[in-house]
C-alpha cells in the first residue's frame, strides 16, 4: 500500500524535531511486557506489567483495559488499601520529548477491576482511566499487580496450572469507548510448586482375577500435579485375609508429569485390600486408597467417566490434547466426554478436535467421546450437553440438512449481531431425535441452569447431580418427581485442566469436580454409550467411590412393574466411611439410616455442619465466616472435613473458641470437636453469610440477602436428649446443623436391604426409588433410580 511522505509532498510546516519518523517506527498501538515469564500456581508474587504507548497516543478522556479470562481464579484485585493483599496502582511515566514537542497533559491515572469488565472470555478486567488530558507515543503506563511498594505481600496467583496464561490489553486510543487489542499478549507459564501429597488411583472394585491398573502420582498443595519429579518409592498391596501382602517399587516420570502407571495388577482374595504408597526421603504425605475384590469372574468391573471437559478450544485450560491425555494418564479415567461451548468454537478447532478424540480412543483402554454444550439461556431451556455416541461424524455445527446445530455463533473472532440458530432448547431436540441412540443429552447446572420446564424422555436420559460448580442434588429430585426418567451423572465441567474428579479453585468452580460411574458389559463406545443410556450409573462427588440399587434381575435405572415381592438390594464401597445412607421417591425421603447412631453416638464428640448454595443460578456460593465458641468445657480434639482448598480454613482462637472461613456450593463442610464434657456446656455457633463479589470491592463484604447472619445456641444437655438441631435457611438447601457423633471407625464397605411393604408405596403409580449416601469426609454419592410402578 502506498503511504504518504511529508518530505516531498507536504511543502513547508512547522513539527517537532524527529517526532514523524520516531513514530512511524513505534506500533500503532503500542506494546505490552512484564517482569515475569513464569510463576507459581498459588504463589505471591508482584507482577509489574507496562504498557509502552504507540504511534496513536491516547487521547484525553481515553481508557484501558488490562483483561484476563474469566474462568482464571487469580485473587481478586483491589484498590482501597495500598498495604494489603492484592492491591493494583497504575503509574504514568513520561517518555522522552523531542526538539519542538510538548509534554503530554495527562493529570493522573485511576484504576480499578471488574470481574466483567469486557467481552469473554476476556472478561476480568484491570481498568485505567486517564484522567485530565492526554498521552504521548512512547510515555508508559505501569501496572503494578499485588503492589508491595506499601508493605502489602503481593497478589496470589491463579491457583492451577497453565502454558501461556494470557493478559490482554485493549485501549480506547480516541477517548470514544472504542476499544482496540493491543498485538502481543503477555504470556505466563504457571507451573505446579512443590510436591505435598500422593493421589493413588484405582478401581474401588474389581472382579476375581480381573487385572486393572494403578496410578500414582504427586501434587502440590493446590492439588496440581508436579512435573519432571522423579522420586521413588514403594506401593504396598495389604491382604484382607493375611494383613500382609505384596511390595511393587516405582519411580515418578522423570520428564512430563510427576505419575507412574502400574499394569496389570491382579489380587488374589477377595475382600477389602488396602493400597499404600509412600516415597522415600522427601516431606510429601502418602497415599491410601482401597479395592474390593468380589467374588465375581469374567464380569466388566465398573468404569468412570467424566462426561464433561472444557479446553482451551473454548473457555478452558490448556489445549485439547492436553486435556484428553490429562484425563487418561494422570486422572485415571475409562472415559471421557470432550465438551465445546457450541457457540463458541470454530468450525476448524472442531473438526480437529473430533480428529484427535478419534485417534484416541481405544476400545478395552479408553473410551472418548466428542460433545458439545448448548448454551441456551435458562429462559430458553438452559445448559444441555450433547454426547455424540456414534463412530461417525457429529452433526455439528450443521445437522444433514445444512441446518445450524448451534446455540448462535459469538467467539473472539467474530464481530457483528448475534444471530440465533438452534434456539430454544426445541429446535436442539429436533437437531437429534432422529437419532436418539447416537446421541445421549444431560441438562446441567452450570452458568445458566437447566430449566426443567423442557424435557425430552428419549435424548435426555442423565442429569448432571455435581460437577465443579457444585452439588445439585434437588435437580436430580426435581426431575424425578416431575415424572423424568433420568438417572444420575456426575461430571467436572472442567475449565481448568484437571478433569476426572479435579480439586477446586477459589472462584466460582468451587467444587471437586464429579464422577460418572458406569455399569457396562463392553468396554467400548458401542457398550458404554448403552449403559449411559440405560442409565445404568452412579454419580460421586469426585471420587472412586461405588454405589449399586438392585431389585431382584432388576438394576438402577430399569424401568419395570412390581413383579418381585423382594427386597431392594444397596451397596457402597468408599474411603472414608459411611455415615448416612438415603432412600427417596423423587424429591421426598422415605427411608434413611445414620450409621452414627447404630453405632453408638459419643457423649464428647459433636459435628458442627454448614452446607448449600446461596442461589440455583450462577455465582451461587455461600461464603461462611464465623466462630465457634464451647462454654463449660474445652476442646480437646478438632477435624475438619470437606474445605476444598488452603485458602478455606479452620482455626483455634482459645481453648474454647474456633473461627472458621469458607464457601460451599451445594457441597457441606464440617468440624468435628472434641470436649472434655458435653453435659453441662454451651455450644455457640455465629455466622455471616456473604456473596460472591461479582461487582464492587472485594475488602468489602457483600452479605447475602436473605441471611446475612446465622446463629444457633444450644445446652449440651439438651443436644445429648435430642441428638441433633438444624437450621434451613432461604437458598438452596442452605443449612447449618450442631449434632452428635460416634467416636467408631465408620464402615467403608456397607450393604443392605429395604423392605418394599414397609415403605407403603402409592400404588398405581411409577415410583423414582434412588439411594443418596454420604461420607464423613462429606462426599457423597447417588444412584440412578429403579422406576417401579406398583
């Protein structure tokens, strides 16, 4: 393209010496660097990033954005106290002025952040106004995140892995709130720190003389595993017959991920075997994990899938293949269901994306499934995933007839009007019913929840009951009892590359992500996809757990008439043990067992227990902070179980006096106390309930509504009488409970029977019967349900 030259076309005018050619050499727009390439997830760090301004200068009245994605847990920023955590200043520094030219007028900067202050995913957001007048090409502005210059300790960052960690600037170069993006991201690579602990990874149970695999590995603190670790150690194999058993050496990789895979393991007796792995010489926590050898021989044993798995194709984590290898070496998982935001990914990263899913798939090994997430909005009938089942190429984004499968088409890349394509959730249902055993569709609660008031009974054959976004345990009612006959799944919507049961962040995914467990007679495509469609599942909150509801030859998900006067049949295998086990008919409980009580409750230990969600819709946390206080007696003995990451905490403030920080999303957290006397004492429980910070400072609290404070106050006499008292607050299953509990060893193998009559079932209707359990870890379990009609 021809351009312009003053030299010989402009004739005689009066310039800043130098300035045209000076310029013309810098970028339009200016660029952006930063101190630090690479950072630790969960460290504190000052990082100064500085934008150098280009040819365009800004003009007064002109404004930046400094944007991360949104899916990032990076603290929050803030901008009301220079001496504390994550505090954010932006300086102006003038640049060097040519013969003739004069100094810019800009009078300061002032900043703030927005969790949503620009498009996504791009959309947390660091903003500088100029304020007073303008820029000139080659003055800078430096931002300074977690700025120690007043004695603060930094900014924490992201808490999870990734390559390439993007900050994006965009300016408003004329003041017209016009943004343009300025070329050149700066990139972070945030690594694992440390190695804390070992994961063991397992099947919970296994048939006589079927081999499987092990996997161990290490993980930091913040639950990423390590890399380039070769440490070694020993994973013992301890007999439930003998207590005693085999000894297998191993050695973490020494390049990649901190894992090993031992094959092939065969266990001689049945029974419970305890799995044990240690390292030598470093300070990281063993690992123990349990299998259960059945009697059984020649049957599939069950597989878990994680059905729902973001990259960064869309809104998540690292690349696909990164993703899909993660889920299968690291997490251990049978199979998994890649998942793009239909309305976000590009017909290119698709069809690739499909490629690759193919490429690994491997019948008897690992079972990958490509999918799609309609993202319709609630109104419209809300978040559906979609599992292409079939070998063949997914219609999407068009179906045969050239029609458009998407939700609408919106990305980074494209500009112009939003246009619908299938929207609502209707047109999605008459995309594939064509097709019902191709495909397999799971309303979730995710961003924008399902809406129950949309079903379709031959597509949509789970529902999503936890994910990272939560627990949803009245989704799962509230279906059944609207008379659908789904059963129940449990997948992570990972966005942070750590699907197959990942830990939480500290943002809005602040849940372990889920499981699905899967009762199949293949181990394929073709015999998984028909057990997910007979709904032959279980869902965990993340781990390797099982859960079986049997009625005779009829199992968890059939749908069939009362033709067997016997009793219903449950097992659970877990880690942890058991300490509840539910039965109910759609959204009502009919039947339950507290293992506590049959046990024999103790006369000094107490469970204080919060749990549930501010809301049904997104940003939904509970954020609990408060104190426990014990009048007339002291604690002796403290456990908490069920906080997600270490910046959830519980802590002695006396001998009689605990305070405590957290967040549940549906999930429950507990603290079991031990005193030196419950007759006779006071046990005091305050809290106040606060929001999730969507707007506004994060050193503010933002109470929630509809209970801002929550307290209960009871005489230990009268809780050794009543064994328990709760509290339901407005939310979604919002609770806090002060019980009793045994001082036993709670079972990790547990099984019954429950007698039909004593049920008193409605006859001459379809009755949903499924089985919730949970932990004293407080994660749980469900099953699918037997649809009896008595």
């Amino acid at each position: 393209m021809k351009t312009f030259d003053p030299k010989t076309e402009a004739g005689h005018y009066i310039a800043p010496q130098g300035l045209y050619e000076l310029n013309k050499r810098k970028p339009f727009l200016g660029s952006l660097t930063a101190n630090r390439r690479e950072v630790i997830a969960g460290e504190w760090a000052e990082l100064v990033l500085t934008y150098e301004v280009g040819g365009s200068g800004l003009a007064d009245g002109a404004w930046l954005k400094l944007a991360f994605k949104f899916y990032s847990d990076w603290a929050l920023f803030q901008t009301s106290q220079p001496s504390g955590a994550n505090y954010i200043s932006a300086e102006y520094l003038a640049g060097e002025l040519v013969p003739g030219q004069s100094p810019a007028t800009v009078q300061s900067l002032k900043v703030r952040f927005d969790q949503k202050g620009h498009e996504r995913p791009f959309q947390k957001t660091v903003i500088v106004d100029v304020v007073d007048g303008y820029l000139n090409p080659g003055d800078r502005i430096v931002i300074r995140l977690g700025d120690r210059r007043h004695g603060g300790p930094g900014t924490r960052v992201q808490s999870f892995v990734e390559k390439d960690f993007q900050f994006r600037l965009f300016i408003d170069p004329l003041g017209s709130s016009k943004f343009a993006e300025v070329p050149g991201d700066v990139l972070l690579n945030i690594i694992p720190g440390v190695p804390s602990g070992l994961q063991v990874i397992t099947p919970r149970l296994v048939n006589r003389e079927e081999p499987f695999n092990i996997i161990v590995r290490a993980d930091d603190s913040w639950g990423n595993t390590c890399r380039n670790l070769p440490l070694t150690g020993e994973l013992n194999l301890i007999s439930p017959s003998t207590g005693s058993g085999q000894t297998i050496p191993f050695r973490l990789a020494e390049e990649g991920w901190a894992i090993v895979r031992l094959e092939n393991i065969r266990l001689a007796h049945q029974g419970e075997w305890k799995i044990l792995a240690v390292v030598e010489g470093a300070a990281v926590t063993p690992a123990t994990a349990f299998v259960n050898v059945s009697a059984e021989v020649g049957a599939l044993r069950p597989l878990y899938a994680d059905l729902h798995v973001h990259s960064d194709d869309t809104v998540g984590t690292n690349d696909t293949l990164y993703n899909l290898s993660y889920g299968r070496d690291v997490a251990g998982l049978d199979v998994l269901g890649y998942t793009a935001n239909d309305f976000n990914i590009t017909e290119t990263r698709w069809d690739k994306a499909v490629e690759l899913i193919h490429a690994l798939n491997e019948p008897g090994h690992f079972v990958c499934y490509p999918g799609t997430e309609w993202c319709g909005n609630s109104c419209a009938g809300g978040d559906r995933n979609i599992v292409f089942l079939r070998d063949t190429k997914p219609l999407f984004p068009f179906d045969a007839h050239g029609r458009l499968v998407r939700s609408f088409e919106w990305n980074e890349f494209t500009h112009g009007t939003l246009k619908p394509g299938a929207w609502p959730v209707d047109d999605l249902y008459a995309a594939y019913a064509h097709d019902p055993e191709g495909h397999l569709m799971m309303p979730h609660v995710g961003g924008r929840r399902c809406n129950l008031d949309w079903h379709h009974p031959e597509l949509e054959r789970l529902i999503e009951v936890s994910s990272a976004w939560g627990q949803f345990h009245w989704v799962y009612a509230e279906a059944l009892q609207r008379g659908y006959r789904v059963g129940a799944a449990a997948n992570s919507d990972e966005h942070q590359g750590r699907c197959g049961g990942g830990v939480p962040a500290t943002a809005v995914f602040g849940s372990k992500g889920g499981l699905t467990g899967v009762l199949a007679e293949k181990f394929d495509r073709e015999g998984v996809a028909k057990a997910l469609r007979a709904r032959h599942t279980f869902a965990t909150t993340g781990e390797r757990s099982f859960a079986s509801l049997r009625h005779g030859k009829h199992l968890m998900g059939d749908v069939y008439s009362l033709d067997d006067s016997g009793p219903l049949q449950y097992q659970l295998l877990g880690d942890q043990g058991w300490e509840e086990v539910s039965l109910y008919d759609g959204d009502q409980l009919i039947w339950t067992r507290n293992v506590h009580e049959e046990l024999g409750l103790s006369t000094d230990r107490i469970r204080i227990r919060i749990g549930g969600a501010r809301i049904k819709d997104r940003y939904r946390g509970a954020y609990w902070t408060g104190e426990i206080r014990i009048t007339g007696a002291t604690i002796t003995d403290l456990n908490v179980f069920g906080l997600d990451h270490p910046e959830q905490l519980c802590c002695r403030e006396d001998a009689a006096t605990l305070g405590f920080r957290t967040d549940t999303n549906g999930d429950s957290d507990s603290i079991e106390l031990q005193v030196s006397q419950l007759a006779g004492c006071t046990i005091k429980l305050y809290s106040r309930i606060d929001s999730y910070i969507k707007v506004g400072d994060p050193l503010e609290p933002q109470p929630y509504v509809h209970a801002p404070e929550v307290e209960l106050e009871l005489k230990g006499d009268d809780l050794i009488r009543q064994q328990f008292v709760s509290k339901e607050l407005p939310g979604a299953e919002l609770k806090v409970s002060i019980e009793r509990i045994t001082d036993k060893e709670l079972p990790r193998d547990i099984s019954g029977l429950i007698d039909l009559d004593s049920l008193k079932l409605e006859p001459n209707r379809e009755h949903p019967l499924f089985i919730t359990a949970r932990q004293r870890d407080q994660s749980r379990v469900w099953t699918s349900a037997l649809f009896i009609t008595c």
